[in-house]
C-alpha cells in the first residue's frame, strides 16, 4: 500500500478496489473477513485515500469508471486478466504496474496455519 500511494505522487491519490464477497467467489472460496470488515480494514490504512467496491474479480469496471494514471496489479492474476487491463490502461495513456506475488501472504496458507494451530 506505501509502494501504491508513492506511485500516486505526492499530489495522487491513491484508491484500492475491495472485492464484493460476490466477486471473490468468482474465482475462489468464500473470504475470511466480511466485506465491511475488509472495507474497514483497507479504510483505515493510511496510504488509502479512498476504498472502493470491487463488484467484479477483474479491476476493468473500477478502472474504466476511475480513468488512474496507474493500475496495480497482482502477478498471481491470469496472464490473459492482466493483459486486458494492460491494454485498457494504454488506451487511457496509464500504466500498469505488475507487483510480485508472495506465497506466504496466501489466505488460503494462513486458513492452513490457523487450523494446524
């Protein structure tokens, strides 16, 4: 999130998609946390500026609504999902940045950890 906000620059803002628990159900099992609970949690991170609902997996609905000069997106996605904001975000004269994915920071390893106890 200091990374995301640092690429807003200094007068930037910095907004981040919170996925619906119908949006996360499209590609995976159903969230720990309930939405409001993640909608709480990203709000109160200093370097988000605005939290906003997900209503779909894919950020595309969010972007084309917001128009940022930056997109962030995960490199855990599938290779064709990033590709299309890829090209969403060219068309706008926007960027996208491809941040690593971190096995350990997985929910489904830390559901793993949890219930091993």
């Amino acid at each position: 999130m200091r990374n995301a906000k640092a690429m807003a620059g200094e007068n930037g803002v910095s907004v981040v998609g919170i996925l619906t628990d119908e949006a996360v159900k499209e590609r995976k099992q159903r969230p720990i946390l309930s939405f409001d609970e993640r909608i709480e949690l990203a709000g109160a991170i200093k370097y988000n500026d605005l939290v906003v609902p997900q209503d779909a997996y894919s950020p595309l609905p969010n972007l084309k609504r917001i128009k940022p000069d930056v997109a962030i997106e995960s490199a855990s996605h599938r290779a064709e999902d990033i590709q299309r904001v890829r090209r969403y975000m060219e068309s706008i004269k926007g960027r996208l940045v491809v941040v690593p994915y971190y096995p350990s920071q997985s929910s489904t390893k830390i559901k793993g950890k949890i219930k091993k106890g």
